[in-house]
C-alpha cells in the first residue's frame, strides 16, 4: 500500500491524514532590504526584487506562514524608498492572507520596529497576516497547530543567551537572530555552540544571521539558516534559495527543499597575466546584457585592468569592484633563492605578537569564509569593556 503520507496536497498549506498534518512554511533571513549597495541605486532594486521572489515561492506554494530569521532591513534607518517597498511587500501578503513573522536582527532593531511604525504610513497592521513582528512572543499558526517563539535579538553574547536559556518557553520552532558557532566556522568566546541550545523544547530551531543556507540536527531538533537572498559580501555563496519546509504535526522535522531564486550575475575572477583579463573581457561581453557585478583581484602590473573590463559593459548598470593584490616580496633563503610560496598567515608574525589576543583574532580572520567583521567587533567591544567603556552598538 503506497504511503499516503508521502503525497501532499498542493491546494492548500496544511493537508490532513488519518495519521496527521502537513504544515508548509518557508523559512527566510538577512534580507537587508535597502535603496543601494557599492554607491549604486540598481543595487537596491536587486534586493527588493530578489525578496519579492521568494514572496512568489510561499503564495505559488501556498504556505500556512514565512518565518523570517531577522535582518529583514539592513539599516536601523531606512531610506523612505526602502520603506515603501516593505509597504508594499506587507501589502502583497496581506492579500494573500499569509503572515510573514519577523525577529529584530543586529541591523535592524529598533524601538519601535520599522515595521511597526509602517502604520504611520497608513498601512493597517494584523497578527494573522501580513509582516508581523514578534519579540519575545509565542504565536499558534493560523489554521494549524504549529507554534513559534519568536526571540528577539539580545546581541552576540552567549551569557545573556545562557541567562535565559532556561526560561523560554517550549514550542515547535523557536526563531532567532544570532550566530552559532559550527556555522560560523570559527571557535569565539561569545558565540554559543549547537549543544548549547535548547533543542529539547524545539523541533527547528531557524536562525538567522550568518550568510549560509545549511542545517544540521541536533538530537531531534533541526537546526540552521536559510542564507541572504540577494548577495551582501563577495564571500558568501552565490546560489540563492528558499527554504521550504513540509512540517509534521508530531516528530521530527526533515531538512528544507531548497528553491533557487533569480539574482543579479555576479562573477568572480583572479586576474595574474594579460591573458586572464583578455579570457575575461570576452567572457564579460557575452554577457554584458545581464549587467553583472564583478568582483575580484588582480596584479596591479597588468595595464588599466579596470579601464579595460568597463570598456565592455554598462558603467552606469554593471558593478565593477576589482583591488590590486598586495605585493609581497618573495622571500629568500641563504642562498638567496625562493622558498616555497607562503600564505597571508605565515606573515603575521612578522607585523604581530605571537600569542597576544590580537595575533589570535588577526589569525581568526584570515581563516576562509570567517567572519571577520563579527570578530573584530567582539574584539573591540571585548577591549573597551576591559577598559570601563562601553561597548560598540551591534
């Protein structure tokens, strides 16, 4: 006899056996919804756009909810050209009588939310539907039995974290802004790790923060991040996806489908030789109808490498960001010959202490894919507190 439960009804959120539910959410984070991003208005219209998609997936897909891991705004200030378009996204939902729960993330909270405030503006607030901000608020799913506990962002700080662990309240998802250290990909004082999450009163934890789409499971509880949906740092993947997810009444929940969204082409190049950047203009120019973004590096001794590449594509439209690479003198033995190449790591010691916290944190993020924004901040605040200062906004 087939498994009756394998099949889901596309016609409607949640789908009743004689087992149990179906529930349908998608899960997404790190928006930053702005007007601009490298100098550039278009750049703005990319994000606005590209989150729009993912509005497309949860209506085609007839999701009971969104539930947003924060940073939906990338600014605690927003542009009114920003704030029309969230107006129109919470429009868009309301229409489709579908909520969208959002948390406050590093970038956006404020008090009051920007989207609270978006009643102001004349738009008319619900709790059923629409972009709903939830602080510290536990919510049942309109239509299912799914509940969600929305935390609000309490900053980087694993002993405010361990403060309240014990006190939060027990639901099928718990959604949070905040960074976990095996997705992280580095080992920081202040950032608490997988074991130390509640996940015996959650069976997903969704987060949001770090720019990664990627779960693990903890026992029985899935835990993870939907990553950005448009791109905001070179250094984080450049497929974009939704994150569906088909949630049972009862038991544990399977990883998300993910569902690739539509960006701006973005290539990434190394440039050593002439004849890298001669690949790359030919390259470039059949695509130059896409309006890429560019990035990369290249040795400063090729001629007018940036001249050349915007030669062949839209200033106004295409985004360039090319640097020199450094140069570094090869060293030498005793003989005067070239030992074997080194990495950025291997001179440090020449600029720093070894052992000192500032070698360790310099070391931290030359590492691939970390952080280092987040570890410099931590390092910085971790140093004025020691000093009786107080520590940098986040």
């Amino acid at each position: 006899m087939p498994n009756v439960n394998a099949k889901l009804c596309r016609n409607h959120p949640t789908r009743k056996s004689n087992i149990l539910m179906i529930t349908r959410l998608i899960h997404l984070a790190d928006s930053h919804l702005r007007d601009r991003q490298f100098s550039n208005a278009s750049r703005g219209e990319d994000f606005t756009r590209a989150f729009n998609q993912a509005i497309d997936v949860a209506i085609n897909t007839k999701v009971a909810a969104i539930i947003h891991g924060g940073d939906l705004l990338d600014s605690k200030r927003p542009s009114s050209k920003t704030m029309l378009d969230l107006a129109k996204i919470h429009a868009r939902l309301v229409a489709a009588q579908m909520p969208m729960y959002v948390v406050n993330g590093d970038h956006d909270k404020d008090e009051p939310h920007w989207v609270d405030s978006m009643k102001d503006f004349g738009a008319s607030l619900f709790q059923d539907r629409g972009i709903v901000v939830l602080k510290d608020q536990l919510i049942t799913i309109p239509g299912t039995k799914i509940t969600v506990y929305g935390m609000d962002y309490i900053g980087k700080t694993k002993e405010r974290f361990l403060e309240i662990r014990d006190t939060l309240p027990k639901a099928d998802i718990l959604l949070w802004h905040t960074m976990i250290k095996e997705f992280a990909g580095f080992s920081g004082e202040q950032v608490a790790s997988l074991s130390e999450l509640p996940s015996d009163k959650y069976r997903l934890i969704a987060l949001g923060d770090i720019h990664v789409s990627e779960y693990k499971h903890v026992r029985d509880c899935l835990v993870g991040y939907p990553g950005t949906t448009e791109l905001c740092k070179k250094d984080e993947p450049l497929l974009k996806t939704v994150s569906l997810f088909e949630i049972p009444e009862a038991g544990p929940i399977a990883e998300p489908q993910k569902i690739p969204i539509l960006t701006r082409c973005v290539k990434v190049y190394r440039l050593l030789k002439d004849e890298d950047v001669l690949r790359v203009i030919t390259e470039l120019d059949g695509i130059k109808d896409q309006n890429p973004m560019v990035f990369g590096r290249f040795d400063d001794r090729i001629p007018d490498v940036v001249k050349r590449i915007y030669a062949v594509l839209d200033p106004d439209k295409a985004i360039v960001r090319l640097q020199p690479l450094p140069q570094i003198e090869a060293p030498l033995d005793e003989n005067n010959e070239v030992v074997e190449s080194k990495g950025m790591a291997d001179f440090l010691p020449e600029f720093l202490i070894p052992g000192t916290a500032l070698f360790d944190v310099a070391s931290a993020c030359l590492r691939d894919g970390a952080p280092a924004v987040e570890l410099l901040t931590e390092f910085v605040d971790k140093r004025l507190v020691a000093i009786g200062e107080a520590p940098s906004p986040l």
